[in-house]
C-alpha cells in the first residue's frame, strides 16, 4: 500500500473517531441547598441522555454528594459513588435508569433519575423501597416514562 492511501485511511479513521467523541453530551447537574423545586435538590433531577453521554455532578453548595443506589441500575451497570463536597463524573454506557442519591440527604428526598436511552429496567427501579420523601420524589420522576 502507498504511503498517500495509508495516510488517506489513518487520517479517515482519526476523524471519525474524533467525530464520535464530539457527538457525545456532557451534562451538568448541580447539588443544591435550595433549587427551584425546594430545598436538597440535584438540578435538574431527571436527565434523560444517549448511551456514551457523561453526567457530571458538580458539588454547587457543601455537604452533597452522588451515588447510585443498589436495585436501581441496570444489569451489567457498574455503581458509582462520589465523594462528599466533590464533583462526579459518570459517563453511562448501558440503556436503562439510573437512580441517584445524595447520602446525607437522601431521607428528605434529595435524589435524581437518569434515564440512560431505553429504561429498560423500569419496574425493578420502581420496586426499589425509598424513604417516604425519596419515594414520593421518584414515584413523580418516574411516573411518566
């Protein structure tokens, strides 16, 4: 093969690749004191992203962090979990929902949905017992899908 067709093809390859990493979405999501919904609140709370896009969890006020919480991710997916007063990033291969939780205020309902292409795993996420305010929060977050 010459030398110009070889650089053609490296060259054709090298921009559809950057092209795919270009296509993917970084979303932000703030944890909050106060937000428009209230008070211990990630903003926005239901994110609905492709397959590949990347969400990341910027600690906004102190005292939040993210995690995933056990039943509510699909099969295959790998658990998350952040650290107090940091920000996460979690970039989200497998199709389905992601249920998010801040430890310390997860009781007053401070949690987040990521809805990941398909959700997939819909039932099981809904049949995952809550606090009674986390509970109500995802019964609304979820309730439309």
């Amino acid at each position: 093969m010459k030398f110009s067709t070889r650089f053609a093809i490296a060259f054709g390859l090298g921009l559809a690749f950057a092209a795919g990493a270009a296509d993917a979405a970084d979303i932000q999501v703030k944890m909050l004191n106060r937000g428009a919904k209230g008070m211990m609140v990630f903003e926005p709370d239901l994110i609905k992203i492709a397959p590949g896009d990347t969400v990341t969890f910027v600690a906004t006020n102190p005292g939040h962090d993210a995690r995933s919480i056990a039943g509510m991710i699909p099969e295959g997916a790998e658990p998350f979990e952040g650290k107090l007063n940091k920000d996460l990033t979690v970039t989200f291969t497998k199709p389905g929902v992601y249920g998010v939780e801040c430890r310390p205020h997860y009781a007053m309902g401070m949690v987040a949905a990521v809805i990941v292409g398909d959700p997939v795993n819909l039932d099981a996420a809904k049949a995952v017992k809550q606090p009674p305010m986390a509970g109500k929060k995802f019964a609304a977050l979820l309730g439309g899908l």
